[in-house]
C-alpha cells in the first residue's frame, strides 16, 4: 500500500473541493465533499499505478505563510 498527500483548495467560483498530488502528473480530482475528493483521488492514483505511473517526480515538503506589503 502507498501513501499520498494531497495539496486540497476550494474554488472560488464553483464552491467545489479541489485536490491534487503535487509531483504526480494526471493525479487531480474535484468533489462537494472531503470524503468525495478522497474517493476520487483514490480511484486516479490507482488508475495511474496500474497504467505504470512510476514513484512521485517530487515530495509534498509542507506549506509556508508569505507576507507581501
């Protein structure tokens, strides 16, 4: 079993959950709910694993508040 992390947003326009898989190409997914995305993302990572998609090109290090004045 492989564990990813998911970088999740919510759009401004639509109101929809948008999550993504930085450093996996093709790994996106939209959904109302959390539960929802996470099915989603699911289904995508294992479609990708199963069509060969090899390891991650890059590793979800954390997030950073950056102030502009």
């Amino acid at each position: 079993m492989k564990q990813f992390t998911a970088v999740v947003e919510r759009d401004a326009e639509t109101g929809l959950l948008v999550g993504y898989v930085p450093g996996v190409p093709g790994a996106h997914s939209q959904a109302e709910s959390l539960d929802e995305l996470n099915a989603n993302l699911r289904e995508v990572l294992s479609m990708l694993l199963e069509d060969g998609e090899q390891a991650p090109r890059a590793e979800f290090v954390g997030i950073q508040a950056v102030r502009v004045a």
